[in-house]
C-alpha cells in the first residue's frame, strides 16, 4: 500500500528526499514501525531513521536468484513493476513534478481497486 509519494528533480540526492518523505510519512502515520528500502538507502539513512524517527529501515536484498531467498526484496521491486505497468510512468512524460506525482497515485489507485474488486474464494 502507498502511503506517500515525493517527485524530486534528478539533482536531488536520494538520501536528502528520502529523509524528506520519511519525515513527513511518519508525522502522518504515527503506527508506522518498518519501512523497507531498496540497497541504495544504506549508510547514514538507517541512523537517521532510529534516531530521528524512531522508524525501522529494512534494507531488502534483491541479488538472490529465487524469490524465497529474499521475499521482501522482490515485494519492492514488485512494486517497481506496478509502476511500469502504467504507460506514462515508463518514460519521464510529465512536465510538473505535481502531474509526475498524480500518475503514480493513479497507478496505485489502480492496483488496488483491481485488488479490492476481485472475488474471493468461497471457504467451503
């Protein structure tokens, strides 16, 4: 489930937005314990995190070649691959980081309408 998401321009360090974003995920989800990241977060992000946040930054390894190595890792990249899914988040066609940030709600908004309409199985 997206809980926030933040466009940035491409000379904006991923760690400064990720403190970013984090900050403001955290003031509005006050529950929010684990968060998972991809390996480029290391470093002084999962400090930031414990301290400032009291947030767990799980850093998920996608190496592995089967996914029962490291599930996690490929619920991340999953993700990635919902994204791709939507045609204009394939390429960099917007023009305003607000219609950039708009197309990724809608894939998500997407997603999981797809997931609460499906049928479930009867439990007979």
């Amino acid at each position: 489930m997206l809980l926030a998401v933040m466009v940035t321009a491409a000379d904006v360090g991923d760690h400064a937005a990720a403190q970013v974003l984090l900050t403001q995920v955290t003031a509005a989800h006050h529950l929010l314990a684990l968060v998972w990241a991809d390996g480029g977060y290391t470093d002084s992000l999962v400090e930031y995190c414990l301290t400032a946040l009291a947030l767990v930054l799980a850093i998920t390894a996608t190496t592995c070649a089967a996914s029962a190595c490291c599930p996690s890792g490929w619920i991340v990249e999953r993700f990635f691959a919902h994204l791709m899914r939507s045609r204009r988040l394939a390429r960099d066609f917007e023009r305003s980081i607000a219609s950039a940030e708009a197309m990724v709600y809608w894939s998500m908004t997407m997603l999981m309408t797809r997931r609460v309409a499906r049928p479930r199985p009867s439990r007979a």
